[in-house]
C-alpha cells in the first residue's frame, strides 16, 4: 500500500467519482455545478472564505463587487453590493449554516437590502426568497474539483418551478463566476 500509494489513489478515485456522479446525476429541483480548478484546494477555500479574494471574483461575468462585509462562522454573513456592467447595484447575503475548512461551506443565499435584510430578486419577483448553497471542495490531483449544489429553501410550488425552469440560466451564471474565480487565482 506504501510502495504504490494505493491509499492516496482511493482518495483520488472516489473524489473523481463524486465529482463523475454529480454531473451526471438528475438533479430534479437541484441545481448542480461541478468545477475542476487546477489549484491547490486550500488556496481555492482560501478564495470563497477570504473578503479580499471575494472583492475579485465574486458575482456573475462583468459585474465587480462594491462592498464587502463577511463574517465567516456558523450564523454569520457575507454582505455584498454588486455593480452590474450598466452601473445598476444589486444587493446579496449569504447566512452560513456550515463552514468545515477546506472541504465545505454550507449558506443559505439570497438578495438583499443595503442594511442586510432579506429581499426579493429585483428582475423577478416570483424567484425563490432563499437558496440553500451546498459547497463542496475535494483534492483531486493537486488541483481542486468544486461541487456546488443549490436547491430553493421555504419556496411555494410556483417558486420552486421558476427556479428549475431557470437551472441552465443559474449554470450559465455559475460559469461566469467560476471563469473570473479561475482568473483570479490564476493571478494570485
């Protein structure tokens, strides 16, 4: 087991294998994203959990983060306001259920007010109030394969549609977002 690793290369191959079933598992009224990012698992943490890192790349492609509070513990919050490219501000706050560093993070995700009270999406009004985020972060060869799972948290049945009619919207998104994650630690 020694001579070859074989310990090192179960973790490997079950971490590929999550990451395999997660892209290919019906999601129903999850939506589910799966990144390989060729960096270093606790540099990748470091970037979803650090404000800084988070003023760089957080948000969908173009828009750039105005203000940034987080308080990263159970129960805490990442605050933010959002420039979309036409200037207009957007708000948002996570509350964090569950952080276990460098393996997850765990919130419950939504748009928000500049004093951090929760509101509803400012383009559509029937999206869901909150989304559960799920975060997962495995080694996987020396980079890091990012698993993120959101699903519509207390929705009523009309919420809950508009957010599985809106999951390649939602993915379309997450890409942006990973694209300028994926440069900034390139930069980093």
């Amino acid at each position: 087991m020694r001579e070859y690793r074989a310990i090192e290369g179960g973790k490997q191959t079950l971490a590929r294998l999550a990451a395999h079933v997660a892209r290919t598992a019906s999601a129903g009224e999850e939506v589910v994203i799966v990144r390989d990012l060729a960096f270093p698992r606790s540099l990748v943490f470091a970037a979803w959990t650090d404000v800084e890192h988070l003023r760089r790349w957080w948000g969908p492609k173009g828009f750039t983060v105005e203000q940034a509070k987080l308080d990263l513990r159970a129960g805490g919050t990442f605050h933010y306001k959002l420039a979309a490219p036409s200037g207009e501000p957007m708000w948002g706050k996570f509350v964090f259920r569950e952080i276990r560093a460098p393996e997850k993070l765990v919130w419950v995700n939504s748009f928000s007010d500049p004093q951090g009270g929760t509101s509803r999406h400012p383009g559509h009004l029937e999206w869901p109030l909150e989304m559960l985020v799920d975060v997962t972060f495995l080694e996987n060869d020396g980079g890091t394969t990012v698993t993120l799972r959101s699903r519509p948290v207390n929705a009523t049945e009309k919420e809950r549609k508009v957010f599985r009619d809106g999951h390649d919207s939602m993915r379309g998104g997450w890409g942006g977002s990973f694209e300028q994650l994926e440069e900034h630690l390139a930069g980093s």
